[in-house]
C-alpha cells in the first residue's frame, strides 16, 4: 500500500531554497544602504525626486522579496522590472554616480532570472 506523505505534492521544504538565501542576504544589504541614505548629510533633501524613486523602488524590491517566497515566477518578474527602474533612474534621474544603482543590482536582476527558470522548472515538473 502506498503511504500519501510520500506524494511530491505533500511534502514541503522545511528550509529555504539557496535563491531565497542569496537574496535574503541582498536584502539585509540593501537594507543596510537605505538605512544609510536617511542618514542626514549634507544637502539631504528627502523630497528629491532621485530619494523618492529609490524609496519607490525599495518598496518594489520588498513586495518581490516577499513574492519569492510565495510565487517564484512572479517575484522573478518583479525583480528585473525593479533592475529596469534602476537603469531608468540611473540615465534619467541620477546627477552622480549613474552606474552604482544598475551594478549593485546585477546580481539581483540575476537571482530574477534564476528565479523564474526555478518557477518554470516546477511548472513543468508538476505537469
């Protein structure tokens, strides 16, 4: 007779998956740097237009960081919109250090990809 917990549907991971680590850990980092940026120095104007993006786009990185660990495929998607908002504030917005933004968050634009080749692989497992 066979045993229902021995079913791939019934079985759950007990530990995150090493894409929900990496970016966990890109997520303390990036909490780091907008801790950071509210910091007071001088000329600081919260209300500038290149603050405001990078608080909007801070948001955005947070819904696809909890999306990752709900929806794999959807929080990939959200993650390279996000790498594109950081190409968009880089050459629009940014006066100083235009590239910073779009290298910091190549390795994010990479854990997107990888995360919906990891949705797309359990989509066809499961099929």
């Amino acid at each position: 007779m066979k045993n229902d917990s021995d079913t791939p549907e019934v079985k759950k991971r007990k530990f995150p998956s090493t894409l929900q680590m990496l970016t966990s850990i890109y997520a303390l980092l990036y909490l780091v740097f907008i801790i950071d940026n509210f910091l007071p120095a001088k000329n600081f104007n919260p209300y500038d237009l290149e603050n405001i993006i990078v608080n909007l786009l801070f948001v955005l990185f947070l819904v696809g960081y909890y999306l990752s660990w709900k929806n794999e495929g959807v929080a990939g998607l959200i993650f390279i919109f996000w790498w594109i908002g950081m190409w968009c504030l880089a050459l629009f917005v940014v006066e100083i250090d235009r590239g910073a933004g779009v290298v910091m968050g190549l390795p994010l634009f990479i854990l997107g990809i990888l995360f919906m080749v990891s949705w797309d692989r359990k989509s066809r497992e499961s099929r």
